[in-house]
C-alpha cells in the first residue's frame, strides 16, 4: 500500500525496492532515522538506542513520531493477523490511496 502523499513526494517502486538492509547508504538522515524506527519497531525494540532517538527527534515533530510510530505498528499487527488466520496472500498488487486528512 502507498499514500497519495508519498508517490507524490517521489515514493516510486525503484525506491521503495530500495529498502533494505543498506538503506543506511541509500538515504537521506531524514529517512534513515524513520527506517531506524521501523526496525526497532518491527524487529528488536532494545535495537533502538538514544542515538536513535535524538536523530528522529532532529528530524520529526513529536506528533511525527507518534504518526511514524503507530503506523508502522498497526501494519504490523494488521500481517500477523493476516498471517496467523492463513490469510496473507502470497502477492499482492500495489495499491495507492488517499492521505488520511489529506485535502489532495
């Protein structure tokens, strides 16, 4: 899934195909301190060191972060649904939608 939002601040498939574990080189510090988030989240809560926090909180608001952060953790949650009900569907076609509370 892609946000309005992100295709039309430059998010294409080339780019989002281009997160991966060497997303560290490929990025602005601006994406790296979220991706940095996403992996804490995702992966090792205990990963996430002050560091961390100091560089996302250079580059996003505290509301930022709390968006950043719930939404990563609410699309986790949503595959481990899918995931554990069977229902994860081995592909799936990207689909863009509308910002939530976007006027655009």
């Amino acid at each position: 899934m892609r946000f309005h939002s992100a295709r039309a601040a430059g998010l294409n498939e080339e780019l989002a195909n281009a997160v991966d574990d060497d997303y560290r080189l490929r990025f602005e510090a601006t994406e790296v301190a979220a991706l940095e988030l996403t992996d804490a989240i995702i992966g090792n809560p205990e990963s996430w060191s002050a560091a961390d926090r100091a560089a996302l909180a250079t580059h996003y608001a505290p509301a930022a972060i709390g968006e950043l952060a719930l939404g990563v953790g609410l699309f986790l949650g949503m595959s481990k649904v899918l995931i554990l009900l069977g229902l994860e569907p081995e592909s799936m076609p990207v689909t863009v939608l509308p910002t939530p509370g976007s006027t655009g």
